[in-house]
C-alpha cells in the first residue's frame, strides 16, 4: 500500500470510528453488520450500505482485508444483518474473484459514491441469508 494510501486509510478509519459509525448505528434504518470479535468475542457492530438481492445480502469493502470487520469475517463468518428494522442471520464469504467496481453499480448510490471515493482496496462481500 502507497503512503498516500495507508494515510488515507488511517484518516477516513478515524473519521468513521469516532464520528460517523457511533452515529449511523443509532439511525433506525441504517443496515448494521454485527461480526463477532476476533479477539474480544463480543459483538461488533458496523454501518454498511448494501443491498439484499433474494437470499443473499451485497456489500463492499472499502479496504478490503484491512477493515476490521473483514478480519472479524475471516475469524469467523457467521454475522447478522439488520436490514431495515429486522436482523438476519447469515454466512459472509469474501469474494475477491468478484469485480466490486461493477457491484457497486448495484447497489444504493450515495454509499457506492462514498466507497469509491475513500476506498483503497474494494472486496466484495455477500452474506447468504438462513431466513
């Protein structure tokens, strides 16, 4: 990663860890993703901005295997999904294989804009869905 990168990095992960997730995760209709900790084992729970598409649940990562919730992911993959005001259970898998610009195109706009824009290193990620 270039040092343009890995300060944009660290800037837009402050920016969301301080500012923007502990706000958006009070919004009733903001899609959350609980992972479970890695280390901690707790709960985590994290802003996305995605799409369900019948029982499969689309997003993409703006860093890739850096963000924490990725990591949390390949500890271990079962996470739940609020979509709307209804959680979801689910398996997550990384799609690296997959091209996150054109799933981008399919998902809402304002957050496909903000993902490109700050992104460094997109991964796709689709949650299949138990209900």
């Amino acid at each position: 990663m270039s040092r343009y990168s890995e300060l944009r990095f660290r800037a837009v992960t402050t920016l969301q860890r301080r500012v923007v997730n502990p706000l958006s995760v009070r919004l009733p209709l903001q899609c959350l993703l609980e992972t479970t900790g890695r280390t901690s084992g707790l709960p985590r729970r994290t802003p996305i901005g995605g799409r369900r598409t019948g029982d499969a649940f689309w997003i993409v990562s703006e860093f890739g295997e850096k963000a924490q919730y990725v990591r949390n992911i390949q500890a271990d993959p079962r996470v739940r999904v609020r979509i709307g005001r209804r959680w979801h259970t689910g398996t997550a898998r990384l799609l690296p294989q997959d091209d996150p610009r054109a799933r981008l195109r399919t998902l809402p706009r304002l957050n496909s804009v903000a993902v490109r824009v700050v992104g460094t290193n997109l991964l796709t990620v689709r949650i299949d869905l138990d209900d």
